[in-house]
C-alpha cells in the first residue's frame, strides 16, 4: 500500500502525456471517420432503395448495441489472421472505433434530416433539383446546423473511450501507465490519478463550449 | 358596500411586488372582510392574479425595511401571513411558518394543475390524507360527496387527461374545497375553457357561492358571473386600485376613465 | 478448427455470463440509486446540495470510464488500502458510478421537465417539499426517464464488457480465454459473444419498453406519446439518443 508521491507522479507525468498524445492522434483519426461515415449511412438511410438501407441500417444497430471492445478484439485479430499481420493496432483501433462511433453520429446525422420541413424536400422538387444539388445545397446545409452539437458531443464521448484500445496494444495512458508499474512496482496512484485528470482537463471546456453551442441554437430561429 | 364591522380576513397593508425591476404591486392596501366576493378587474398585468398569488403564497411579497411602521405585510385573519411575529416584531415569515398559514387557503388555476399521475378520486384525497392527516375513508366520503356536487360522481376512476377541461377544472374545484378553505382564491378559472364549457363551470361556482360562506377572490373577465357572484368590485391599473364599488355600480356607472376604458373593451370582446 | 471441440466447450461459459449479468444488473441498480441520488440533489435550490453535486457529476462525466475502471481496480485499493474480497464489485462500483452520474442529468431533465403549474398546486394543497416529490413531481418525471434510462442501461452493458481488462472473467475475458486454445477459433467466440451482448441489448430494450408502457398507463395514456414513437421510428434496440443531457428536457416539452 502507498499513496499519493509528487516524485512518482513527477516521473509518470511525461509517459502519460505521451500516451495522451497517442489518444488525440486516435480521436482525430476516428473523429474523420466517424462524422464521413455516419454522414454516409444518414444519406443511406434516408434515401437508398429497402434492399440496401435495410442490412446498412441492421449492420449499424448491430454496432450500436455491442461492445466496442468485443469489435475491436474481433477486427484486430481478424485483420491479422487473415489480411495483414503487420497492421498498426493504430489503424484498426482507430477505424473500428471511428466505425462504432458512425453508428451514433449517423444516428444524429439522420435526426438532423428529418427535422427539416417537408416543405424543403417539395421546393426542391418543384424547382426540378438534381438530387446530389438538392443534398448539398439545401439539405445537408440544414441538417449541419441541427446535428453539429449532438455529433460533437458523441466525439467527446468517443475521445473518452479511446483508451479501450489499450487491449491491442494500442500505447495509449493506461499502457503507459502499465509501462511504468511493471517497471517500478508502484505508481498506479498517481499513473491513473494523471490520467483522469489529463481527460478531465482536456474534455471538460469543449463539453460546456458545446453546451453553450447547444443553447444557441436552440435559440436561434430554425 | 358591505359594511365591516368585522375584523377583515384578508389586509393588504402597503405591500410591495417586484418582479426584477418591474414594480407591480407599488403599497397597496385593501381589506377583505369574512364572507365577501371580490372580483378583481382590470388589464392583464394590472397586478390582480399577482394579489392572489401572493395569497397562495406561489410569490413572496417584496421585502420593506421595518415592516412594523412600513407595512408591507400582508394579514390574514388577524395574524401577519406574508411576516411571522418574532420578538415583537415582524419577521419575513419562513416556509415552516408559510406552510402552517397557508392551510386555510384555496386556489384554483387557469391551466387546472390537476396531477395527471392520479386518478380523479385520488386527486381530490391526496391532499387531505397527506397534509390533512384525515383518514382514507373520510376523505374518500368528503371527495365523492364533493365530486357529486360538482356534477362528476361518475368520473371518480378516470385519469385527468380522460376529462374535458371544463370537467377537469370542476375537479380542480372540488380539489380545493375539499381542504375546507376558508378563503378561496379563483384565478381565470374559465380562460383556458372552451367557450360551451364555462357555464358549467361557472354554474357549480354560483352553487358553491350561495350555499357557503367562503370568501372568494375571483380574477376573470366573465363580467356577468362578477356581476352575479360578487358584492364587491375592484378595478386594478398598474398596480394600483383605481376604482371599487358594488357590482351594479361599477358595471352601469363607472366613474374612472380607465374603468369605462376597459369595460368597454371587454365587454365589445 | 474443430467444431466440436467448440460446441463441447459451450457450456464453460455460464459462469462468465452470469458474470456479465452480475456486472451489468448490479451497476445498473447501483447507477440508478446513484442517478436519483445525484439528480436530485443537482435539483436542489440550496447552493450547499446543489454544488457538491453539480462538481461529482462535471468530474465523472468528464473523465473516461476506462481510466476510472483503472483506477477503482488498482489505484484505489493502493489508496485507501481496502481490496474487495469480491472482484467485480469493483467493476460493479466504477461502472455505476459513471453511468450514474451520466444518467442523474435524465433525472434532473425530467424534473425540472415537470410543469411549473404542478409545483403550484402542490403548494396550494399545502404538500411539504419532499410529499411534493414523491407524490406529485418524481410520479410525473419517471415515464419520461425511461428511454434514456434504457439508453444508459445499454450503454453499461456494453461497457461491461471491460471489466476483462482488470482480471474479471466475464464474457469477453471467457472468450479471448478459450478462443486461444488448441483447436478453438478465436474469431468465432468472439463473433458469439457479439452475438450474446446483442441479444441481452435487446431483452433490456424490451423490458424497458414494456416498463415505459406501463408507467404511461399510470398516467392515464393508454397509447405512447409522440416522444415514444420517436423511439420506435428509430427502429433500434437503441433510440437515437444523445450523449449527454437534454434527452428528456426535449422530450418533456410536448406535455406542458
């Protein structure tokens, strides 16, 4: 048993920045992945004939309410038995974890769509709006400004679970944390203390900028 | 006008209401006596459903420095009611004290705010098992007996949201009485109704008026039910009383500008 | 591969999946004492509750799960020098107390998504504080908890799953376990135990629902709302919920 040591805590601190640092590289990766995909199965969903929008919509729910860390044991393994053994536990970490995030954000992405008038979708008609003009220049521009709070806030929250990747050997804060007590025996303390208060940190202003965000456009007029 | 002998029930005595920099109510005084009806008149934000919210204790008057000489207060059957008695002196009275007071006052709402997790019997129980402390059967006994009154025997076991608005607000009235008020407060009680809906309402409340003798503040722009239920009129503008006098009085001859003004324009509604 | 030499090993994962269930029923139950207890205290118009709260609730939410299960499993018993007897409590603990300040901001949403005019009422018939909240607000408030606290409950299922890195051996720790032995597929137990989480998604999903039908009955709607067909055009064990709070503020704002 020992507690709390500012020498230790000293020591740890650069290991766990560097695993941080690990962290953000995977959120951006995932974030990407995460907001083109689940832009991708929104549109899906809203406008590709039964045949395909069916199994993309069961493929996603099926994503939705398993573990991420089942998926990404799962992928990581299938990736080195069978495609390349010699794939990052970087890459596929972060795509699968952009991949399960896609499940919600499309879930947003698509709130967003049926949010806008009926009246949208008919004017664009009515003006005889080739389909991709009708997405992007009426539709998606729209649907931005309804969904950006509630992705972001999914992007925080897959920022937080980064660290599932630490079961692929992705060298992330717990990794590093591991690196440390395996060498010294102690250190979880302060390792892990680090560690929550580095998340803490880093997720605490961008949650209150978007819930700020949020009440502004609740406010604003459409 | 009727004459008080008697002490008042209700005293308004120089009482003051912000709402942030909005003054409402700038010291103002009346008196209530026992067993009156009083409709108060006037254009919205003139301050009426202010007055019976503060009775209902919903608001809290503004706090005047030494409410002794200032006033400020309001009384209610004799004692302080918006202030406690501490020392001899006047004190902003707390929730302990507010809870104990407010007991012998009824409110009935525009909106109803009957509770829609309770079943109609058990809207008009809940209150005086729970805060009454009565049994459940003689409350069970008092609420039918009420619920019969208000032409309702037959919904006792529906949900509120079954009912119509005008069934849902006699149920709010037989709510209130069942607390044995001796003041009831009646606040817009037929605006939120649809219009074929408020003779009832208003039938059962003549009733509740010829056979009791609570004192009843009443907000409403029905002027012909003010003209029927009440002995008294009292026309607010800014928060003040710009006129008062009996119903007939008030109604065919009304001597203020701004009394003509407003009964012309709600009576061309 | 060896077929029967995976389905003979079938039965071996009983225990690890009473595991999971263990885990998954017991920090729900915890998380839900801890969501009332938190949301109701983040409602609170005393400074002196309110406070305190509000700091438990912003710390946990901000931090990471993952990073919190670590912590409870190792620093915390360097810390305070207790180690439970019983491993998965300390999954149980953590998991609770994330989902359970997550799920408190639901319990303050519905709250204070209670119309103003039933507070009203309550005063007028002269209820004390805590009659007004068990009689009048919290009856009110719990149908419209439901869905997001459903969404909450599956979310913490899912999370379970990582109670396998700190030495619980539930379903996923069972799998990884037994898929590495000779002649066992690992690829297979893993695509079985999806399969397994999935389902269990599903039974919440559906336990919830009917609870949520149940509770609209309590208040004299027979059909669902508007707010529960959202749900179902969702289509999803899971409906589109949102991350943080808001979930039902938005939500309440049809019963007014």
């Amino acid at each position: 048993m020992s507690g709390w040591s500012n020498e230790r805590a000293a020591e740890i601190f650069p290991m766990v920045l560097d695993g941080f640092w690990v962290v953000l590289q995977v959120t951006l990766v995932a974030s990407v992945i995460a907001v083109v995909l689940g832009l991708l199965v929104a549109i899906v969903e809203q406008s590709a004939p039964p045949a395909v929008r069916r199994p993309v919509s069961w493929f996603m729910q099926f994503i939705r309410n398993t573990p991420l860390l089942v998926q990404v044991l799962f992928v990581w393994y299938a990736v080195s038995l069978y495609i390349n053994p010699e794939w990052s536990a970087f890459a596929v970490g972060s795509a699968v974890l952009g991949l399960h995030y896609a499940s919600y954000t499309s879930e947003s992405f698509r709130a967003g769509i049926e949010a806008i008038p009926k009246g949208q979708w008919e004017a664009a008609t009515a003006l005889s709006l080739p389909a991709h003009r009708t997405w992007f220049a009426v539709i998606l521009p729209q649907m931005m400004r309804r969904s950006t709070a509630a992705v972001a806030n999914w992007l925080i929250a897959m920022f937080k679970e980064v660290p599932t990747l630490f079961a692929i050997g992705v060298i992330e804060m717990i990794a590093q944390v591991q690196t440390y007590t395996g060498l010294n025996y102690t250190g979880d303390v302060e390792g892990y203390t680090i560690a929550g208060l580095l998340f803490l940190a880093a997720s605490y202003p961008v949650a209150v900028a978007m819930r700020r965000l949020e009440i502004r456009l609740a406010k604003s007029n459409y | 006008m009727p004459s008080q002998t008697t002490d008042p029930i209700i005293k308004f005595d120089r009482v003051n209401k912000s709402f942030g920099d909005l003054e409402v109510l700038k010291g103002l005084s009346f008196e209530i006596g026992a067993g009156e009806r009083v409709t108060l008149i006037g254009p919205s934000g003139s301050g009426k459903t202010t007055i019976l919210r503060l009775l209902m204790t919903l608001e809290l008057v503004t706090p005047v420095k030494h409410p002794d000489e200032n006033g400020g207060v309001i009384w209610v059957e004799g004692a302080p009611y918006s202030h406690m008695e501490k020392g001899g002196k006047l004190h902003v009275a707390s929730e302990r004290y507010l809870r104990q007071r407010r007991q012998k006052v009824g409110m009935v709402f525009q909106q109803f705010n009957l509770f829609p997790n309770m079943k109609v019997l058990r809207n008009v129980t809940e209150a005086q098992v729970h805060t009454l402390k009565r049994s459940k059967e003689e409350a069970e006994s008092k609420a039918r007996d009420l619920l019969d009154l208000v032409g309702l025997s037959d919904k006792v076991d529906n949900y509120p949201n079954q009912l119509s608005g005008g069934q849902q607000q006699r149920v709010a009235i037989a709510r209130a009485l069942a607390m044995d008020p001796d003041i009831l407060l009646l606040d817009e009680v037929t605006s939120a109704l649809d219009p074929e809906l408020v003779a009832d309402v208003l039938g059962v409340l003549r009733d509740i008026a010829d056979t009791t003798n609570i004192t009843m503040l009443i907000v409403t722009h029905e002027m012909g039910f003010a003209k029927d239920v009440s002995n008294r009129v009292m026309m607010f503008d800014q928060g003040v009383i710009v006129e008062e006098d009996t119903p007939d009085r008030i109604f065919s001859d009304p001597q203020e500008v701004r009394t003509q003004d407003f009964l012309r324009a709600v009576l061309s509604e | 591969m060896d077929w029967q030499t995976i389905i003979d090993s079938l039965p071996s994962y009983a225990e690890p999946f009473w595991v999971t269930v263990q885990v998954t029923v017991g920090a729900s139950a915890l998380a839900l004492v801890v969501a009332f207890g938190l949301g109701l205290m983040t409602s609170s118009k005393h400074l002196i509750v309110r406070t305190p709260a509000r700091t438990v609730v912003e710390f946990i939410r901000g931090s990471s799960v993952v990073v919190q299960l670590f912590w409870f499993a190792y620093a915390m018993p360097q810390l305070l020098g207790i180690q439970f007897d019983y491993a998965i409590l300390t999954g149980i603990i953590a998991l609770a107390l994330n989902y359970g300040a997550y799920s408190s901001e639901v319990v303050r949403g519905a709250i204070a998504a209670v119309p103003k005019g039933q507070l009203e009422a309550a005063t007028a018939l002269n209820f004390t504080s805590a009659q007004k909240m068990r009689l009048v607000i919290l009856p009110q408030a719990w149908p419209e908890m439901i869905p997001s606290l459903c969404s909450f409950a599956i979310m913490l299922l899912k999370a379970s799953a990582l109670v396998s890195l700190v030495q619980i051996i539930d379903l996923t720790a069972w799998a990884e376990t037994l898929g590495r032995r000779p002649g066992q597929d690992l690829l297979v137990h893993l695509g079985l135990i999806l399969v397994i989480y999935f389902i269990l998604a599903w039974l919440i999903w559906t336990g919830m629902r009917a609870l949520e039908r149940r509770a609209k009955r309590g208040l004299g709607q027979g059909h669902p709302t508007t707010r529960t067909k959202d749900t179902e055009t969702v289509g999803g064990v899971l409906g589109g919920l949102e991350p943080d709070d808001h979930v039902v503020t938005e939500g309440g704002g049809d019963r007014a």
